[in-house]
C-alpha cells in the first residue's frame, strides 16, 4: 500500500494529512521524518505495550515527527485487531499487512516500501529494545548520522534475561563477522538499527527473506561505503509471547548472506559502492 502525503493548509500552518487506507484513520499529523518500522507476527500480547511505551516517550519529549510503521505479517492471531485500535487512538501509529509468504525479512522489507520518513528505524515488537534507546537513535540522525548502529556489548549497555546458548551463538556469530569484515562493531546481527533513507536505496536490492537480513542490511551499508555510529544500547528479554527467531533454521541462511556480501567487497570492484 503506497503512502500518500496530502498537503493541508490551517492558516499559514501546513501540516500533512495521512492517506494510506482506513485501517490508519485520516488524522492530520505533521510529516514524519523518523520512522520506526515494526515487523509483527503473533504479537498480540506485546504490540499495544510496544507502541505504547515508544508514543508515551517520544511525546514525553513533545516529539511530534515520527510515525510507528507497524508492518502485520500473517498474524493469526488478535494483532491485527489490536492495531486497528492502536491507530485509531495513537496519532502517530500506522499498519500495512504483508502479503505471503511470512518472514521476518520480507516483513521488513515491506516496511521499508511503505514508511514516510527521511530515515528508518527498525525495532521488534516484543518490548526487548528500550523507548529511550529509539529516542537515542532519533538524535543521532537528526545530528546527521547516515546509520546508527546499536551495540549490547560496550561500555554503557545493558543485557537483561539473554538466554545463555544464545547469547554464546551470538557471540559467535557477531566474532566470525568482525573478523570476515574487519570490523570495530561487535553487534551486527542485531536488528535493531537506523537508517537514511538514501542508505536504504543504495543496498537494494535486499535477499534475506528471514532475520539474516538483520546482517545483510548493516553489512551491504558498509561494504558500500556508507558511514555509521555506534551507541550503547539496552536489550531485554521479551515479557509475553515467543521468540521467532528458530536458530537451527537460520545458521547457514546467516552465513550464506555474509558471504554474499563479503564476495560483493572482494570482486565486484566497487560497482555497487555510493557515488559521491
């Protein structure tokens, strides 16, 4: 579903009017220019809370040019019903359905069609990444960051309730990706991460259909030659629901992606890097 920005007029006040469909109301809001894309699959116990908690503390702020792109991606369950609600009273807060087949990464990618702002925000929907961190990142882009990279294992970050084996596969993972690319961050498989608009545009086209786009997006950003800044970030444990991610299932599906892109670094000799 296209978005469409109407321009209205209230006196010497142009504010935008929202036109994507009526299951996001037609409030008028001002254009966004950071958007948080939220990819949802059986939330229904997490979403009402998440965007809650990200509206209360960004108006806590009086924060106004954001919006909550929620993408739905074949809920079975209430989430659906429940975002009918949340858009109907929370101003900033919009859903597009994904069409099959599901999976986290075309559920992001379809929310990286649809949103409104000069830049992207990619958040889960289970709480686990913190209001305050988000409000971090928006900084971050309003100071003129092309991407801002979360890391939960510098100074200044906090990790709650990791389960054990998964926080040593990540470790793993996040090790062999440092060394294959040489890299100073240590937390490139996590999604949570922003992005520029032009930097979306220039790592199309995008594979990954699962969360091994959580590192084809970072790592595409930098191979071709796109700046970032890291920040300590906080991460807990999901409250309600159950993890998507089936680590069995993703292994080589991660270790396929960065190959592809460590191969796209070592011959295709600049072809895909930004243009100055």
């Amino acid at each position: 579903m296209a978005l469409v920005w109407q321009t209205v007029c209230r006196g010497r006040k142009k504010t935008r009017r929202r036109a994507d469909g009526p299951e996001c109301g037609r409030m008028t809001i001002p254009k966004p220019y950071f958007s948080i894309v939220i990819p949802v699959h059986n939330e229904e116990g997490c979403i009402a809370a998440t965007c809650e908690a990200i509206a209360a503390r960004f108006a806590s702020e009086g924060i106004a040019d954001y919006e909550i792109c929620v993408v739905n991606d074949n809920s079975r369950d209430g989430t659906e019903e429940i975002l009918k609600k949340l858009a109907a009273h929370l101003p900033a807060v919009r859903y597009v359905n994904n069409s099959p087949p599901n999976g986290f990464g075309y559920a992001v990618r379809k929310g990286l069609e649809s949103f409104a702002g000069e830049c992207a925000c990619v958040v889960m929907g289970d709480l686990s990444d913190s209001p305050d961190d988000i409000l971090a990142y928006y900084r971050e882009m309003k100071g003129g960051a092309e991407c801002v990279f979360g890391s939960r294992f510098i100074k200044g970050s906090r990790v709650n309730d990791y389960p054990r084996h998964k926080l040593w596969l990540n470790r793993l993972a996040n090790g062999f990706i440092k060394i294959l690319f040489r890299l100073d961050h240590n937390d490139i498989t996590n999604a949570f991460k922003c992005y520029r608009r032009d930097v979306i545009e220039g790592i199309q086209p995008l594979l990954s259909a699962h969360f091994n786009l959580t590192v084809e997006m970072p790592l595409k950003a930098i191979v071709r030659g796109f700046t970032f800044k890291t920040v300590p970030i906080s991460w807990t444990n999901r409250q309600a629901g159950e993890s998507k991610l089936k680590i069995k299932e993703m292994g080589s599906r991660y270790l396929f992606i960065a190959l592809y892109v460590w191969l796209e670094r070592r011959l295709s000799r600049g072809d895909y890097r930004r243009r100055s």
